[in-house]
C-alpha cells in the first residue's frame, strides 16, 4: 500500500507525462533545483521522487530522467 506521499508523487509524475511528455523530467529537475536554492529540502526531496518514478516510468527517454534524477 502506498502512502500519501508516494502516491502524490506519482499522481504528479503522470500529470507530468501528460502535460510536459518527453520534457517531464526536465520540467521536474527544474523544480528540484528551483526547491534547492530556496533552501526548501523537503520540497526538493519530493521533485526528486517525482524525478525517479518518470526514469523508472519512461523507456523512451529513461536516459535524460535518469541523467536529471542522478544530478539530484
């Protein structure tokens, strides 16, 4: 069973996908690094989740998610 978070997280990964597509991971990585330099960790930690379920989501373009997720 997930728990709240994880299935926000994923909930938002999906929205992601449908909105952004192949820029889903980008999208997400700016927001991670946007959370960092406010200095909002938990709020970056969430962007990441969000960052390693579209690499585990996407085969197409699993490259550049998990190239955005390693760098968070």
């Amino acid at each position: 069973m997930l728990d709240d978070d994880e299935r926000l997280a994923r909930q938002e990964a999906c929205w992601l996908i449908k909105e952004f597509g192949a820029e889903a991971p980008l999208y997400a990585a700016m927001k991670a690094e946007k959370a960092i330099e406010q200095k909002d960790f938990g709020r970056c930690a969430r962007w990441k989740r969000i960052l390693e379920i579209l690499a585990d989501s996407r085969p197409v373009s699993s490259a550049t998610a998990k190239s955005a997720a390693s760098k968070y």
